[in-house]
C-alpha cells in the first residue's frame, strides 16, 4: 500500500513536470500564454508600454518579462489564492505551470522556434471601441463629462461636474463600462467615479443609489449577475469625481461611461449596489496615522442590513498600501475569510469578480470587517519619502484605504431558498497576518 501510494505521488509529481516543456519557444509555447494572459493590453495602441504579440516586438523585452513573471508582479494579480475564495470569473493570472514555461523559455535563449507551430494571431479592433460590445453590442447610451484641461505641472485637481442622464422612463442597467475618453486621458487620470444622483422616496434597503461605476486602472466594467442591475429612474444625474494629475504635458480630456439596459419592461429581481466599505472605525479616515518609517493597519465594521450577496473586492490605497483583507464575522459568531491582497500595486486598482457558484452569500447582520495594511518605510518601493508622517487624503501623496464592492441584497425569501440548496462554506484565515 505504501509503494503504491508513494508510486502515485512521482507519477503526479511527474506529470505536472512534464506538462512544462523542456525547451520551451516563442511560436509554440509563449504565444498561447501570450494571446491568453498579456496581449489584452499588451498591443500596439493599448495602454501598455510595449507589444507583445510578434516575436520582434517580444524579444527585447524577455529578461524583463522572465523578472516580472517569476516575482508575480504581471500580469496583475496581486491577491492571494491560498486564502478565502479562489475562484473569479476575470482571473488573468498565471498558474505554476505557465511561470515555469516562461522562465524556461528565457532561461534557454528566448528561440523563436518554428513560425507555422504558432496560434493564429489575435485580432484587436480599435481601442476606442467598447470591450463589452463584444458580448452586449453597442451601449444603449455613452453619458460623458465635461472636458478638463490639465496643465503639464500644478496639484492633484478633482474635478466634479455632473450631467444629466435624460432618460424618459424607469430602466434597468446589467451592465457598465467606463474609461478616459482618449488614450492620452489615461494619462492623467487615477480613478473616476460615477455617482448615482437620484430621488428614491421610501427606498426601502436605506442604502441610496450609490455609485454607478468607479474606474480606475485595471477596472473597465461591471457585468451584473443574471436577474440582478441597477436601477435608474427619469430625472437622475451623473455626479462625476475625476482625480487628475499633471504629468508634464497639457491634456484635455473627459470621461465615458457606457450604459447597457435590460429590454423595456424586464425588471431583474435583484438590486445591485456598488458601496465603499472603509477600514476605519469612522468615516473620514479617523485613526488612519501612520509614522515615519513605520508600518500600521486600520480596520473598519460594517454590518449588512439586509441578506446580501457580494460580487467583487476591489481595494483602494494608495503609496503605502500594502495589503488589505475582506472578512465576513457572521451573526453565529462564525467567521470567514473572503478574500486577502497581499501585494497591493498602487499602479493597478485590479478588481477581482467572484466566479458565480464563489460569491458569498451572506445572512442579515452579517459583519464586513476590512483590515488595511500600510508600509511607510524604505522598502516600500512605490513610496515617495518614509521620512515624512502620513494621514489620510485624497492626494496620491495622502493615504486612504477602502473596498470597493458590488453588494446584491436579497430578500429574506430569496435567502431562505439559497440556504435550502447551498451548505455555507467555512473559509479559514490561512497566513494572512502581516508581521
């Protein structure tokens, strides 16, 4: 029995070795990660700074690239799968195997291999297109903001306009998506939002409309839940924020915010709200003070009023963010570890969705604890003088931290009928505790 066991255990260590190619080369092996995982952004006329689609155009890029793998620092995807739910419906990260494979390929010389063994090659339509359309068509409306010149130097501006959404009639959205109106205007952008300004008398959850959509880099849309969107009603106003900041050259530029809407008359069962979930005691950033050369944490409790379904994490610090945590301490006194960033990038706000048999459902007083890390030290390589004290700011230099969080709510029926069909999974901490 114990031979059979151990034989078992080499035949799948072997295996996983051998699912890695010996010598790995760009046309047969790189370009099928490549198309998977990197050429979204990485193409000519994208966002990032170089392509990686020919091997011309990859080739000089191939230490780098090893570098950037090995240490999981791309693509970006800095939280932690070992901890709470690991499974999300837009994962881009690369597994063991696909790391190895790259690693291997530089090691041994970066070839080129045999052309013909490549994969066809991805297509990009123009980047000015939207990339839901591809699955929803074009947008049932396009709501922009006012221009904003930005000079080449001068502080942070938060611009706020607001513009009419003109809408006749009560509709339905199930999906959004939001972007700098041009490539230039990524630039300068670090985050907008899209607050819902509506009159709901008698709103019976008491949570508000909330934001419509938050963009900001490495989040373009949201996508809601079959039966689930956000409600817009005739009169309501878009409230826009644009944080912008100079970065040496003039740019004039908006923000777009495209709209998809359920057919007429289909009213979806659930009501989604976006909603910030802050790791403070108090809204405002009480207790956030972090001392030269030093390291802290905050923590923040909110409790769901409602059963409640959550459909994302996406975290919000910035240069000496660190790490953060979603926790749900349930009303049994239970308590489950949903999701934990351990390597928080202050250049990519990721948001991670929950595939839809992972998104935690929730009962009625249910308790969201956000806990924040921050590092204010020199190892911290994003930050830009430890020496200094930091508080909290909108400023990129000041320090913030909050998640941001699709919230479904659901109603004590609809919970019940879950909790008949699903046993509640208990989701341990794991290594989360930051020393």
């Amino acid at each position: 029995m114990v031979y059979r066991s151990a034989l078992a255990l080499g035949l799948f260590a072997f295996a996983a070795f051998a699912a890695v190619p010996a010598k790995p080369t760009f046309s047969k092996d790189i370009v099928p990660i490549f198309q998977e995982k990197c050429q979204e952004c990485h193409h000519t006329g994208s966002m990032a700074p170089m392509s990686l689609v020919s091997y011309e155009e990859t080739r000089p890029w191939a230490k780098s690239i090893k570098q950037r793998v090995a240490t999981h620092q791309m693509p970006p995807w800095h939280l932690d799968k070992t901890v709470g739910i690991s499974h999300f419906s837009n994962d881009r990260s690369l597994n063991d195997d696909q790391i190895e494979t790259i690693v291997r390929w530089v090691d041994n010389g970066s070839p080129l291999g045999d052309p013909k063994d490549a994969p066809q090659a991805r297509v990009f339509s123009d980047d000015n297109g939207w990339k839901l359309a591809a699955s929803y068509g074009q947008p049932d409306m396009v709501i922009k903001s006012a221009d904003y010149t930005m000079p080449a130097h001068g502080q942070d501006v938060w611009f706020k306009p607001e513009t009419d959404i003109n809408l006749p009639e009560t509709r339905w959205v199930r999906a959004v998506e939001m972007r700098p109106g041009t490539m230039q205007g990524r630039r300068i952008m670090h985050h907008v939002l899209a607050n819902l300004i509506q009159d709901e008398p008698g709103e019976e959850m008491a949570q508000g409309p909330g934001l419509l959509m938050e963009w900001a880099v490495g989040k373009n849309y949201d996508i809601y839940r079959k039966d689930s969107g956000k409600l817009l009603l005739p009169g309501s106003k878009i409230r826009w924020e644009l944080h912008i900041h100079a970065v040496g050259e003039e740019i004039r530029d908006h923000a777009e915010l495209a709209v998809y809407l359920y057919p007429k008359g289909e009213i979806p069962k659930n009501r989604v709200r976006l909603q910030s979930f802050w790791a403070f005691p108090i809204f405002g950033g009480a207790g956030l003070d972090i001392p030269p050369n030093t390291q802290s944490s905050t923590i923040g409790y909110h409790v769901l009023p409602h059963p409640a379904r959550l459909e994302n994490f996406q975290p919000h610090m910035h240069l000496r963010g660190k790490a953060m945590e979603m926790e749900a301490l349930l009303p049994d006194g239970s308590s489950q570890v949903l999701s934990y960033v351990n390597n928080f990038n202050f250049n990519w706000m990721t948001n991670y969705i929950y595939a839809d048999d992972s998104a935690p459902v929730l009962p009625k007083g249910t308790v969201i604890k956000i806990t924040a890390w921050y590092d204010n030290t020199r190892t911290n390589p994003n930050n830009p003088d430890p020496d200094q004290w930091v508080g909290f700011g909108d400023r990129t230099v000041d320090e913030m931290g909050h998640a941001w969080v699709n919230v479904t709510y659901l109603s004590d029926q609809d919970y019940a009928d879950w909790l008949s069909k699903h046993k509640p999974e208990r989701r341990g901490r794991g290594a989360t505790a930051q020393q």
